[in-house]
C-alpha cells in the first residue's frame, strides 16, 4: 500500500513555514510518500497563484521535490515541469504534453497553444 502525501503536506514541506508541520512532512517523505500528479497541479497553482513564485522558481524548485517523492513517470512531472517554467501555459497543458511527448498517450485538444506541443 502506497502512503499519498496532498498539496498540503507538501507545502508544508517546501515552504518550512511551521516547523511542527515540515517535520511531520519531512518524516513521510523520508518514508517513502507518493506524489500524485493531480497533487502536483494543485501545488503549482497554490505556489503560483496565492504565493506568487515566479513560473521558473517554481518549476525549478518542484523538480527537486519530484526527486524527493515516490512517483509514477517522474520523468513526465519532470518534462511537464520544466515545460510550464518556459511557457505560458497551464500545468495540467504541459503535462499532457509531456505525457505526450514522453510515453506517446494521444491527446485530443482544441487548444492551440497545447497543439504546438504535441507529436
């Protein structure tokens, strides 16, 4: 059975802003905690959107915590990430890209911008 960690537990763990709290994230990680990417999505947004991390920052940052964390295809959070520091574009848009790109799922979109992604 995988232990999963929420966008909670992980903020907590990267902004260190309660120590109580870190510690207990800290301790799970070490542990061996699983990051899902819909965990992942909602971190980048909270980080950008209520902290203001600038996109590279926190592609950059969250990279690091990608090799921190059990995950499936951390390579795809790792694409998709560093996609979303160099673009515009949403998150959840570069990582179906990178899902695209990296382990060749079809993506069906209207979207113009993700389309440019996509083999």
């Amino acid at each position: 059975m995988r232990t999963l960690v929420d966008a909670n537990v992980v903020l907590r763990y990267m902004l260190h802003d309660d120590e109580t709290l870190f510690q207990i994230a800290e301790q799970s990680i070490r542990d061996g905690a699983y990051l899902l990417p819909e965990v992942l999505a909602e971190v980048v947004y909270v980080l950008l959107g209520v902290y203001s991390v600038p996109r590279e920052e926190l592609a950059s940052r969250l990279q690091f915590l990608v090799d921190e964390l059990q995950a499936e295809h951390p390579d795809v959070l790792k694409t998709a990430l560093s996609t979303f520091g160099m673009t515009k574009l949403d998150f959840v848009d570069c990582l179906l890209a990178a899902y695209n790109n990296k382990l060749g799922d079809k993506v069906v979109t209207f979207d113009r911008k993700l389309n440019r992604l996509l083999r």
